[in-house]
C-alpha cells in the first residue's frame, strides 16, 4: 500500500504545482493589467482549491502508513536532530499544511471582495506565498530522483 500511496503522492505533486502555478501567473497578470475577473478565474482558483485539498489527504494517508512513521517510537525525542527525519516527519507536513490553509483562505477571502482587483490580488498574495512554502519543503533529491 505504500509503494501505491507514494507515488499517486508524488504524481499528484505535479497537478499540484502546475494548477497553482497557473492560479498564480493567472492572479499576478490579472491584477497588474487591471483586467476584470471572470467565472474562468474563480473556477481555476476553486480546481486548485480542490486538487490541494486532495494532495493534503494523501498526504495525511501517506504519513501514517509510511514506514518513516516509525522514527517516532525508534528516535523519540532525537527526531528533531535527524535532519531527514525531521523534513520527512515534521517540516514537509507542517509547512504543506500551512501552505493548503493558505490556498484555503485566500480562496475562502477572494469570495467576499466585490471588486475584481481585490479578488485577484487576494488570489495572488495568497497562493503565491502557498507556492513558496510548497517549494519550499519539497524533498527535491528523492521526488526528482
């Protein structure tokens, strides 16, 4: 079950990626033009909305069925000095959940603004920083390897 769970988690990292990064480039290029949103922004905010949201449950799956889940009892307390323990266990979901909370806000705070500059640049400030912590904390040399 592993094996299966890793890798739709990592495959599904790509719709992740790509999704915002549109959401992102979309916001950003919206906003500065001063073009009006439109029913295409809201749905491309509302997939990415979505396909984080499924990301963040396979994620959840994946850390309890996760081998790496054992360090916990093994290292104990020392989880915190095994630098890839402490991103496998502690930085990549904590960051990752923040990072889905943001998306979530600023999805949840672009719905109540009336103006399409204000909706937009809610979506950029918003799924940008969510893009930034993503890059952040993803295990570059194993995801790519």
């Amino acid at each position: 079950m592993y094996n299966t769970v890793i890798t739709i988690h990592s495959y599904w990292a790509y719709v992740v990626l790509i999704v915002l990064l549109i959401a992102v480039i979309n916001a950003i290029y919206k906003s500065i033009a001063g073009k009006e949103y439109e029913a295409k922004d809201f749905r491309i905010s509302l997939f990415t909305l979505i396909v984080s949201h499924i990301q963040l449950l396979i994620g959840f799956v994946l850390y309890f069925v996760s081998p790496r889940f054992d360090l916990w009892s093994e290292l104990g307390g020392k989880v915190m000095s095994n630098s890839l323990a402490r991103l496998y266990l502690v930085e990549h979901p904590f960051v990752n959940i923040i990072a889905v909370t943001l998306i979530t806000i600023g999805y949840s705070k672009h719905k109540k603004k009336l103006t399409s500059q204000s909706k937009l640049k809610i979506i950029a400030i918003f799924y940008t920083i969510a893009l930034v912590l993503f890059l952040s904390r993803i295990p570059w040399s194993t995801w790519m390897g």
